[in-house]
C-alpha cells in the first residue's frame, strides 16, 4: 500500500497527531512508508480526519 501527500497540504498536524508513527510535519507532511503497513488503521483515520484532502492511500 502506497500513501502520499499532493499538492495543498496546509501543514495542520492533524495526521501527525492522529498517526506520529507514519506523518510527519516539515513544511508540508512527509510520509514514512516503511511504517504505512503496521500502522494502516491510523493512516485511513488520518486521510479521513485532513482538512483539506490531500492524503491518499493507493
């Protein structure tokens, strides 16, 4: 499973706060893939929670 961020990411934190182990805010959120697997529930829950949409799980 392939998640990545697009064009828009405001930078909120609401996906490093729901799921740390995966997103992590710089200037824009950044993808950990190598823990996408363990930790899918919370990614789903975070794609669901981003304000602005930009969280997508391929």
């Amino acid at each position: 499973m392939n998640v990545k961020i697009e064009d828009g990411c405001i930078a909120c934190g609401a996906c490093e706060s729901i799921c740390d182990a995966v997103f992590t805010i710089e200037d824009v959120a950044v993808v950990n893939q190598a823990a996408v697997a363990d930790n899918i529930d919370c990614v789903k829950e975070a794609a669901d929670a981003c304000p602005v949409g930009v969280i997508v799980i391929e």
